[in-house]
C-alpha cells in the first residue's frame, strides 16, 4: 500500500438492472427499450471504486444478501482491489436492485430497492471507523442512524446526503448537529435540505453558502453539465464551470466525483483544486457506459478533459 491514499467508505452496494431507453417514461407511460443490462453498482460500491482506480487504497463497509447477486457484487469489487473485508453477508434478505433507464443524451431514472443495505447498522459503522484511514466516505442508501453515528466518530468526513433522508427536515438536521467536514449534494438533494429551489451554477454557489451557514464546513453542489460549486468556512463560494466532454451516460458520475474528492483530499490536494479534480473525474465518467465500469483511471481523465489527476 506503501503512501497510498487512504479512504473507507460506509454505504450501500447493489446490483443495477440498465435499460437505454428512446426516451425516460411520463407517469403511467411504458416504454420499450434495450435489453437488460446487470452490473455492479450501489453508491458506496461505486465510490470505492472511483477511489481504488485513481490510487487510493479503499475498504467498503455495508451489507448485501446472501444470494448470487451478493456473491457477484463482492467477487467485482475484490477484483478492483477494494478490501470487502468490512462488507457483512445477511441472511434472508435480498441484495440492493437499482433499476434504472438511460436516454440517448445519457440522463437517466433510477428506482432503488435497498434490500440488504437496510441492514447495515453499528456493526458495519464499526467496521468503517476502525480501520483507520485518511478520509471516510458515508452516503445516504444505508439507514439514517448508521449516518449518524458514523459522523460522531470524528476525523475527515465526505458526506454524500444522495439521495436526501425523508423528510427532508431529517437532513437538515442532520447537517446542523453532525457538522460534516464535507457535504456533498446535487442541485435537487440541495433544494430538498435547504426547502428552496435550487437551479443553475449561481444558485448552486448560494446554496453551498446557505449549507455551510446550515452545520458543513465545506459545501459542495453539482449542477450536472453547468459545473459545480464550492463553499468553505470564509469567502465567496467557488464558481467552477463542467468539463466539455461527449456524455452517453450519467449513471455513476455523482458517485465518481464524490470518490474522487475523498482521495484528493486524502492525497492533501487543496480544497478548491480537490473539487476541480473531481469535476473532471465525473466528467469523464459520462463518457462511457455503466456505472462502475465506465469510472475512470488517471489517463482517462487526462484524455477526455486534459487535466492530470493531481494524486500520484
């Protein structure tokens, strides 16, 4: 592992059931498309992979079922060198589904059903804040008291409020008693914590304010293709225009960028350059199908958006 970032990561895992579709379905309309499409997925599976392929060394905690889908999921992150020792097999209970249909612009509609990822609770946040590491990654598809109670833990904290706790009064609350040192969220998840909408680059950076005024001590709000902005403890909010890359599919470039901020941040990279970093990581995820398999590797970033990965 020698100096090699280090990042755990608490979340969910699941198998993602893809479908390209003409167009994404209006209520009550059905809608014919490709055929299926099952891959490794899950945010928390998914940010440990963005992490381990841009140098990071990553241990996932959560949970799946004990069924083939299970066994799968774990056999994929195991060949992409994330430790999997921290993920706990439940009896009973089926492995997390994401079923999701894709556009040809390459936006997406996803439904979760989280299955085993229900179950992860004080055993797999243990198994998170014990293995010590540089940064600790905790999205929210696993049960909001396992959010909790792995925040207290201290030390350096992303915390991906995706999707947004319901009611959204519960996140809210979150933010202000938890005060995460990172807190990332798209421009819907923002609007659903701060009860305001929130659309567009200019109402992401006052967003990003309002949430550091709200308990974070950094901000975070992507605003899919318009970019992404920053907010730290002083100062105007960051600004960042997207990346100009050929999108095919946006599934898993939320994931992607908050990965590749953990180990940024892991790596010392200053707050601002971590986000433009991980802007780029995201970007470059678009251009390529799949969630976990179209995250990309140092080279793919320079390539798509002519920024060198600054971990090294």
């Amino acid at each position: 592992m020698g100096n090699r970032p280090r990042v755990n990561v608490l979340g969910s895992l699941n198998m993602d059931i893809s479908v390209t579709v003409p167009h994404l379905p209006a209520p009550g309309a059905t809608v014919l498309g490709s055929a299926a499409r099952f891959t490794p997925g899950g945010k928390g599976a998914n940010q440990a992979v963005a992490a381990v392929r841009l140098g990071a060394s990553v241990r996932l905690a959560g949970c799946v079922g004990d069924d083939a889908f299970g066994r799968q999921l774990l056999a994929a992150l195991g060949a992409e060198g994330v430790d999997v020792g921290g993920v706990r097999t439940v009896a009973g209970v089926p492995t997390g589904l994401a079923m999701i249909s894709v556009d040809p612009p390459g936006e997406n509609l996803i439904t979760v059903a989280p299955g085993a990822n229900q179950e992860a609770g004080e055993r797999e946040v243990g198994e998170a804040v014990s293995n010590p590491g540089d940064v600790l990654v905790v999205c929210a598809e696993i049960p909001l008291p396992a959010i909790r109670s792995a925040l207290a833990h201290g030390g350096l904290t992303v915390l991906n409020l995706a999707p947004v706790p319901e009611p959204p009064g519960e996140a809210a609350a979150l933010v202000a008693g938890a005060d995460p040192d990172w807190l990332v969220v798209n421009e819907t998840e923002a609007a659903a914590i701060l009860g305001a909408e929130v659309g567009g680059l200019a109402d992401a950076g006052r967003a990003a304010q309002e949430l550091v005024a709200a308990g974070a001590r950094h901000a975070v709000v992507t605003a899919g293709a318009r970019g992404v902005a920053l907010a730290e403890p002083a100062g105007s909010p960051h600004i960042m225009e997207a990346f100009r890359v050929d999108a095919v599919d946006t599934v898993g470039a939320g994931d992607t960028f908050v990965g590749a901020l953990a180990v940024a941040l892991a790596a010392g990279v200053p707050a601002a350059e971590a986000v433009r970093a991980a802007a780029a990581a995201g970007a470059t995820a678009t251009t390529r199908h799949g969630a976990q398999a179209g995250m990309p590797r140092p080279g793919d970033i320079l390539a798509a958006t002519g920024l060198n990965w600054p971990v090294r």
